[in-house]
C-alpha cells in the first residue's frame, strides 16, 4: 500500500464513532444534497478504510468513481499502486448490478455468487495471504430507487443485511434526498432507514460543529415538519371545500343537463306531433280536392251542360226569333262552352279522375297531354310498360310530384322541353323531372296550390322517402324516391 500523505482528519461522522470503515456487520447510509458532499463523504471514507488497513471496494456510476477517484489523488492517495495491490477496487454498478437482477428485481441466489466472490476476493487481496477487511461502498440502490423500483431497491437492502451473515464487511450506502421529496416519501424513507444500522443526515446537518448547533436545528426542522403539517392540513380542507363545490357544480350541470334534454324531447316530439299534423293536413286537403272534383264534376259541370243543351234548343225551337237572338244564343254557348272547359280542367287539376280507376301511369300521360297544350311546353313521357300500381297515398304523392314539379318549370324555368321519367326498383320508385332551363334557387317559390317545394318535400318524407333538387344555370332535376 502506497500512502506518502498523512491521513486526512477525519469527518464527525467518523470520529463520533457512528460509522467505522472496515468495521464488520455496519451498514450505514448516507443522504446528500449535492454530489459534492457525497463525494467528500465517500473520499474520507475510503482513505479511512485504506489507512486502517481495509480494502475499499466502489460500486458506483461512472461519474462518481471519476469524482471520487480525482478526490482521492488530490488527497495524496496513490491510485496506481493501491489498485494493483487489491486494496482499491473500483466497478461499474450498472454492470454489477444487473449481473444479478432478474425480471426487474434482485436474484438472491445470483446476488450471493456475485457480490459475495467480489467480498471473498477482495479480503484476499494482501501478498501474504491474510484475510482483510472490506469497506464497501454500494450505488446499485440508488440507481433501483431513480429508476422507480422502490420494492426491487428494499429487497436489495435486505440481500446485503442476509450476506452480512456469511461474510464479514461494512458498507456504506448513498441516496440524493431529493429521491424523497414528496408528502407520501415519509414512510418509504423510515424503510430506507430501518434497513440500516447507522443513518448519515445531509450535509446541512452533518456541517454544524457543536451540539447545541445540532439541536437548534432539529428544533427548526421540527417547527418546519409542525409547519407543513399544518399546511398540508389546510390544503386538505380546501381540497375537500373544492370537491364539494366541484360535486355541488357537477350536480347542477347535471340537473340543468338533464332539464335540457326534456326540452330537446319536447322539442322533437313537438316536431314529430307538427309533422303528424302536416302529413294529417295534406290527406285532408287532398280528400277536399277530391270532393270539390268530384261536385264540379257530378254538379256543376251537369248543370251547365244542360244549360247548354236547353241554350241549343232555344235556338232551334223558335225560328222566327232566330234572326234576332242567333248571335246572343250562339255568344251564351261559346261561353258556356268556355266555362264548362275551365271548370272540367279546373277539376281535373284538383284530382286527376284517371289516378283511382287507371293508376299512375295514365294519370300522368293525361295531366302531361293537357299541360303541354296549355303551356306549349314539350313533355317527353318515359314510363315503363310494367310500372303496375302502388298504394294510393303512393300514387298520389308521385302524381303532385310531377303536378307541381311542371308548374315550377311553366312559372320559372323558362324552357320549353322537359322530361319525366318514372323507374321502379325492387324496394323503391323513382321520380325524375328535369328541364335545361334557368333554374330555381329559392324554396320560397310556390305553385299554383301554394304546397310547392316544401309541400312535395314534406309529402314525400311522410311515405319515407327522399326529395332532392338540383339546379343550376344549366337546369333544374327534381328526384323523389318512394319506398314501395
């Protein structure tokens, strides 16, 4: 052993007799700040252990055994020759440490192999063959206990307290203290310490020369630990006057949810109830057309057909008035005539008396005949041979479709050519009319029966189906789909 300086005067924690380097059966630990102080700590500890004879074995991060081994030559400790002879071993602890770790934690069996051949080495270290004490430093806990494995670093605690049984050593353990810095860290670090035969406090308490300086410092701690737990209590009462506001807030929003979504469903059932009442409103007026078609036809059509009648045989009956009341007589028939003509179209447009009897498909050939000769519009009619029939509310709905989808294009489109078609699918029919004119860009536009384009959509979605219109500059196409 190569030692040309004095021994260094020793730390308080030395020289108080608390923790004796290469003394057996000691496991002591040291909390620190700073690496700094931990590496003063350590310095002293291993140039006490080489003074006394013992071999100092590091197990530490790369770091500190730099830090550590720069200190030790600064101190007048020859590195070189004290390695060679076995009285200054230096390893890795990450290497050492998972050379016994198994899923996550420590390997009793394996712990005992490695570190115990290490000790076993170690203490065999001297030329003439004599057992030497070792003074060990251990890091692996630190590094368990940064990694979170709490569990895994107490049980390597207890390893090392089981292997003070078979071999003899002292070790020194180190922690940053910041490793316990939260409120629920208090009990974790009683277990720390009561794995431990002797506890090293920080710097800031291992610093103070005198007794009473020590005790007014606990006195201190002690009004601080009073101080947070006072804290500490009143934080807990206004978290729990938070969670009450929060629950008391919660509940309202609830409450207030809750009363939302009875007017969301009053809303919607006032929505489905003003549907109901459309669809309702839509069967009525069109069995009022019904019966106003079916007056005009039966009655008020009659009447003037035989006041045409009895107008044709005024002029015939009397021959000597003939030359006076031909042209009154033959003016009152053209215009009975005329009236008749309105009031027949007038109740067809009401309802169509082809739909009940002949079905869809003549009733839209018969509309679409007396359209074009009232408008001059071009119709093209494509309907397929086996359309067959449909429920009649499905058949009327189809029939206003086309109704009203020719007035629009008669009032606004400006074309004079449009197109039907009417398709049939397994499951569906399908509407279509299209003109190239200029199209319609507002709902608001209402045909002759003021239904227009909300009325066709509004009957259309009562038989659950689907109306859609797409216009441009270049057209306008109106689609309905039926499900059969």
């Amino acid at each position: 052993m190569q030692i040309t300086n004095p021994a260094p005067s020793p730390s308080p924690v030395f020289s108080e007799g608390r923790f004796q380097s290469g003394r057996s059966q000691q496991h002591a630990v040291q909390f620190y700040s700073e690496d700094r102080f931990l590496i003063e700590e350590l310095s002293r500890y291993v140039t006490h252990a080489l003074h006394s004879g013992s071999v100092a074995v590091v197990v530490a991060t790369k770091e500190h055994r730099a830090s550590l081994v720069q200190r030790l030559i600064t101190d007048g400790i020859e590195i070189g020759p004290t390695t060679e002879q076995g009285r200054f071993v230096a390893m890795d602890a990450e290497s050492v440490l998972s050379a016994f770790m198994v899923d996550g934690c420590p390997s009793p069996h394996r712990f005992t192999d490695v570190i115990g051949s290490v000790i076993d080495k170690a203490a065999r270290a001297a030329d003439h063959g004599a057992v030497l004490p070792v003074a060990i430093y251990g890091e692996m806990v630190a590094l368990l206990w940064a990694e979170g494995k709490v569990e895994a670093a107490l049980n390597l605690e207890q390893l090392w307290n089981d292997l003070a049984g078979s071999r003899s050593f002292s070790l020194f353990c180190g922690y940053p203290i910041n490793a316990f810095s939260h409120e629920g860290d208090s009990e974790l670090l009683m277990k720390v310490c009561s794995e431990h035969s002797a506890v090293i406090p920080t710097e800031s308490y291992t610093g103070l020369a005198s007794e009473q300086d020590r005790l007014r410092a606990i006195v201190q701690l002690q009004q601080k630990a009073q101080a947070l737990e006072t804290e500490v209590c009143e934080h807990k009462q206004l978290r729990q006057q938070l969670e009450r506001r929060v629950h008391a807030r919660t509940a309202e929003l609830e409450n207030k949810n809750k009363q939302l979504l009875e007017e969301i469903q009053k809303r919607k059932s006032a929505e489905i109830s003003l549907r109901t009442l459309t669809g309702q409103l839509l069967l009525i007026r069109d069995e009022e057309r019904r019966r106003v078609a079916h007056e005009l036809h039966e009655s008020t059509a009659q009447v003037l057909a035989t006041l045409a009648i009895n107008l044709s045989l005024m002029e015939e009956s009397e021959p000597e008035r003939r030359s006076r009341n031909a042209s009154l007589i033959r003016h009152s028939s053209r215009l009975v005539d005329h009236l008749l003509g309105e009031v027949r179209q007038l109740s067809d447009l009401l309802y169509p008396p082809t739909l009940d009897e002949m079905g869809l498909t003549s009733a839209i050939q018969w509309y679409v005949e007396r359209f074009a000769q009232r408008s001059n519009i071009k119709v093209r009619v494509e309907v397929p041979r086996d359309l067959g029939r449909f429920s009649p509310e499905r058949e009327l709905a189809a029939f206003r479709v086309v109704q009203e989808s020719l007035t629009n294009v008669q009032r606004h489109s400006g074309s004079s050519t449009v197109v039907v078609r009417v398709c049939k699918g397994p499951s569906r029919v399908c509407i279509e009319v299209s003109d190239p004119g200029s199209g319609i860009f507002s709902d608001s536009m209402t045909v002759a029966d003021g239904v227009g384009i909300s009325g066709m959509r509004e009957r259309i979605r009562e038989l659950g189906g689907l109306l859609s219109i797409d216009s441009d500059s270049e057209g306008t196409t109106v689609t309905a789909n039926l499900p059969l």
